[in-house]
C-alpha cells in the first residue's frame, strides 16, 4: 500500500517493487492460509456427546513472575479441564495451585526457577508419569497416560523446549531436536496420543510442519484459525506458539483462546472427543524420505535417541 502511495507507478523500476513485494505477500499467506476458515478441516468437527469419551487440556504458559495465579484458577473452575499443564511454573506457583487438587488430585509436579518448570493436574487418572531432560539437563518434559471414564488410555507429552536465544541457546537446534525425537517416538505407536505445550515455534514453520509430517498426528487449528497465544501485550503482532497436536483417535469438540491471566501467553483450551473406530481416515501431512532423514540427523546432532522418550501405555 505504501508503494502504491508513495512511488510513481509510472517507473519501470516501481512496477517491479511491486510485483515482487505482491509475491513475497503471496509466498508468505500461502503458509498461514490453512489457518484460515477457507481452508478444510484437518480434523473433524465431533458428533460424540458422551462425555465419558471427551478429554478437555487447558495449557497455560504462567510466566514464571505473574502472580495472578487466582486468574487461572477462575477460568480452571469456570471450563473444568480434565487436565491443566502449566509451563514456566515454580514453587510459588505450585503452592498457589494445590487448591486446584481437590477436583483435580493426580499431579506431576516439577517446579523450577529457570523459567522451565512444569506442572499436571488432573481429573483424570495419571500413570506411568516420567519427568525427562531429553536434550538439555535444565529443560524438562512430562510423559504420562490419562485414562478416560471408558478405560482407554491416552499417551500424553507435555513439552517447552528452550527458544533460540541471543542469551540461552543461539540457534535452534536444542528446541528442534527435542520437538522432533518426540516425533519420531509416536511415529511408531498404534495409541492414542496427545502432544501439548509451549513448543515456541509457530504453528507453519519448517520444524512444527516437520513435526507434524513425521509424527503423523493432527493440529485441529487447521481450517479453523491461528489462535495466537503470543504475546498477550501486542495485539498487532501475535503468534500461535502453546500448540496441541493429536492422532487420529480424536475428533475435535472445541478449542478457544482463553482470556489472559496476567502472562506473556494466553492459555488454549482444547477439547477432544476419543472417537478411534470412526475417525481412522483422518490424515495429516506426510514425510518424505529426505525429510526423515533430516529429522534424524537433527536428533542425533543433539545425542538424542528417539528410544530415549518415554512410551507410556506402550504395554497396554
């Protein structure tokens, strides 16, 4: 629009600006349009009301210095999750949440005064709960199972692996590595699974989209909108970085940005209906055989092995 203003659009020199600048603006929504309505679902919208098959995750980034804490617990009391992850969560913030464990009594708890700390509370029933430092020995995650009122058991990964950082880590590979062995790990598993977080990355970016490709589960965003949870501050310039990402057991009841509770980051609400013999023929995108590789050489750069993830409920 600018150029259009302010450039002579009688100048050979400006009618090339500007057919460039018109594909660069082209190149650049093409990777954001399947974030939009006009783009098909990837994930279907549920016809199952029974509750008993539904699993509702609010993820919340708290930011570690807020100390709104009765913000969440509000909007815990007002949705009734089945289960709450928090990221960035210490020891303040697991003292101000232990009234949330009267409904909500099976927890993991890894309170940290680094900004990575990481707290579960659910309503559901917990097991297999391991807490991993898969790639740095200050960054942790949560694996576990949730079992439904049904018996089913869904495998759940709970990640925030660091940013690429002028003053942590330089570049991404850290957060690539740890995003992608997870990959790699559910790749191989018939089960149901759930893989929830701050990843900090946006939702279309190489990684999150190789992410997805080798992973091969679902983002319910697709289709329906960004849900930009980053950063609270600036509306004018957010980005989805708190992501949920399914395989093809589920099928999709809601999911809604929640109101902010003082951080960085909004929470993401997301409620799932367990719908497996339906929905088989859900699909996502796929991997090729470069991509593979690339994910693997990206894992073992970093010295970690995709065995090294926890395969909670594998057994069962």
């Amino acid at each position: 629009m600018a150029q259009f203003i302010f450039l002579d659009l009688q100048i050979l020199s400006t009618q090339a600006l500007i057919v460039t600048t018109a594909f660069c603006l082209i190149w650049q929504l093409s990777w954001i349009l399947p974030y939009t309505f006009i783009y098909p679902k990837e994930v279907k919208t549920s016809t199952e009301f029974d509750i008993d098959k539904q699993l509702s995750i609010i993820t919340s980034n708290v930011l570690t210095p807020n100390r709104n804490a009765d913000k969440l617990i509000q909007l815990v009391k007002q949705h009734k999750p089945d289960v709450l992850v928090t990221l960035e969560s210490d020891q303040w913030w697991e003292d101000k949440l232990k009234i949330l464990e009267a409904d909500m009594p099976y927890s993991v708890k890894c309170p940290l005064d680094n900004l990575y700390g990481m707290h579960v509370f659910s309503r559901l029933p917990l097991a297999e709960q391991e807490i991993c430092y898969l790639v740095e020995k200050d960054v942790p995650s949560i694996h576990a199972t949730v079992e439904l009122p049904t018996g089913d058991k869904v495998r759940v990964h709970f990640l925030h692996p660091a940013p690429p950082s002028p003053t942590e880590n330089t570049k991404s590979a850290q957060r690539d590595a740890e995003l992608l062995v997870v990959a790699r790990s559910v790749a191989e598993s018939n089960q149901p699974v759930i893989v929830t977080g701050d990843l900090n990355d946006v939702a279309w970016s190489a990684t999150t989209r190789l992410f997805r490709k080798i992973s091969g589960l679902l983002d319910p965003r697709v289709g329906r909108g960004v849900f930009n949870t980053f950063h609270v501050d600036y509306p004018l310039v957010r980005w989805p970085l708190d992501h949920l990402f399914h395989s093809k057991h589920f099928t999709l009841q809601k999911i809604k940005r929640l109101p902010s509770i003082g951080s960085d980051h909004f929470p993401l609400l997301t409620r799932l209906s367990f719908t497996a013999l339906k929905c088989n023929n859900q699909v996502g995108i796929k991997a090729n055989k470069s991509e593979h590789e690339w994910a693997k050489d990206i894992s073992k750069e970093n010295k970690v092995k995709k065995s090294d993830v926890p395969k909670p409920g594998e057994n069962h």
